[in-house]
C-alpha cells in the first residue's frame, strides 16, 4: 500500500466550494480508480493537505480517465485554488497502519 500527500492552497473566500468539491472528486477517484479512500486536512490560512491511500503505485499511476466527468470534477475543485492546481508533497510506501478504518 501507498499513500499521497497532495497540498491544495486555497484562493480567499473559496473554502467551503474547495471542500465540496475535493469531496466530490475524491468520492469519484474512489469509485472509479481504485482508491483506499482520503482525508483532507486544514492547516488554516487556505493550506489543505489530502492524504490518500492506494493499494499500489501502480494504481495511482493509472487513475484518472479522460470523462467529461471526470475532467469537470477536476476544473471545479482546481478553480477554487491559488495556482489553479494542487502540489504533490510525497508518495510513500505504507509501513505500518494503524487508522483507524471507521473513524466515528
């Protein structure tokens, strides 16, 4: 298993359309690609940090497809951000996970 680190910088006034819109697209990836699943993670000041979980590098390097849907998902969350895309921060191999898988 892997996980990605991917920062998003948010523009000003655009928090809660950034959210809503890295939920949809997550959900999306998730459904479609073979995800583990993310969480998004508020540092303030417009930082967001994904962490995400892939069985495999291999599967993250294949994810994505050319759908309207797909691309329309990614236009709208990329809208709502500073450079108008996110930075990959790190992809790393899983040493030891102890998430837990249900945490409510």
């Amino acid at each position: 298993m892997i996980c990605v680190l991917i920062e998003f910088i948010v523009k000003p006034g655009q928090e809660d359309e950034f959210v809503e819109a890295w939920t949809d697209l997550t959900r999306y990836i998730r459904a479609n690609f073979g995800s583990r699943g993310s969480r998004l993670h508020h540092g303030g000041e417009g930082r967001y940090v994904g962490y995400a979980q892939w069985p495999d590098a291999q599967t993250h390097a294949t994810a994505g497809d050319d759908s309207a849907e797909y691309r329309r998902l990614r236009e709208r969350m990329n809208a709502t951000l500073e450079k108008g895309e996110s930075t990959l921060l790190d992809k790393m191999d899983v040493a030891v996970d102890l998430l837990d898988s249900d945490p409510a």
